[in-house]
C-alpha cells in the first residue's frame, strides 16, 4: 500500500516538472518560430512589405488585415543599423524586435516624429562609439540601443479608407533599411 502511494507521488511529481518545463518552454518556441518565418521572407538589409491577411487566408504571423506590414531584420554585427524613409500622414508604428520575440523600442507617429522616419539602432559597443564621437550620424536620428545583435524591425501603417492601401503599401517599400556605414 505505501510502495504504491510512492509510486503515484513520483508520477504526479515527475508529471508536473514535465507540466512545468513545456509550459516555460514555450514561449521560446514560438519566437523562434516568428523569427524563421521573417527570415524566410527574405526581408535581411530590405524592408519587404507584407501581403495584405485575407479573411480565411492562413495568417501564420497573426497580422491585422486592416493594417499594412513592412519588415526588415537587421544584423547589429554588420554595424549600426537604420530604418528610414517618409510615410504618409495617417497613422503609423515601428517596433523593434529581438531575435527572442522581445520588443526592444517601439513608438508611433503620435510621438511628435511626425511622416520622416529616421532610426538609428546601436549595439552598445556602437553606443559607447558614438558617445565619444567616434561615429558620424545624421543629426535627428533617433538613437535606440539593442543589447543584441540580431533585430527584426515592423512598420505599419493604417490606412483610411481600402483603397489607398496600395499607396501605403508603396511608401512601405521605399523605406531603406540597412547598416551605417562606419
């Protein structure tokens, strides 16, 4: 009788480690998941602008159908990066992502930035550089700093009405996207 309370005690217990360590697991899964998916895109050192979701589509990276995508990894190791471009008046977003799924810097156009996206993203040896003047940027570049190297960056805009989603679509694919040059 007791062997057997034991052995039901040990595979509760060991039942609920095994619970306890796929539940925290994960989460990191799933990020590494969305990172694959953004790098099959082919979106390195190039915003690609995603195709709008459809009502029944499968919609792997979960997107909004009423708002439009851009992305764009970028590789800190290749130096400082920079997202820039000009983006209509409507409203807009920009997050930055770790490789992990963690957003690192995000903001809008309510922020007073206004349409001129300018972004500067700095590792912090990069930081460290330009804080002693050891690089040249372009003054307004708004300064993030990442503690680590691999970065996904997201754009998107919502537009007013369908159909100038083509046009928003456009001033999407003519962001620049890439490192600085040291």
């Amino acid at each position: 009788m007791i062997r057997s309370a034991l052995w039901i005690l040990a595979g509760v217990v060991l039942g609920g480690i095994i619970h306890i360590v796929v539940i925290l697991s994960l989460p990191m899964l799933s990020a590494t998941a969305a990172w694959d998916r953004v790098s099959a895109l082919g979106a390195d050192k190039a915003a690609i602008v995603l195709p709008a979701a459809r009502a029944g589509a499968p919609n792997p990276l979960r997107l909004d159908p009423e708002l439009a995508y851009a992305v764009c990894k970028i590789d800190l190791r290749n130096g400082p990066g920079t997202v820039s471009g000009t983006l209509p008046q409507a409203f807009w977003s920009i997050a930055v992502y770790g490789r992990n799924g963690t957003i690192i810097y995000s903001t809008t156009n309510r922020d007073g930035i206004g349409t001129l996206l300018d972004l500067g993203l700095f590792n912090p040896a990069q930081t460290r550089l330009l804080a002693e003047q050891k690089l040249d940027v372009a003054e307004g570049l708004l300064i993030v700093e990442a503690q680590e190297d691999d970065l996904v960056v997201v754009v998107r805009l919502a537009p007013p009405h369908p159909e100038m989603r083509a046009r928003y679509e456009k001033a999407l694919a003519g962001l620049r996207c890439g490192n600085i040059p040291t």
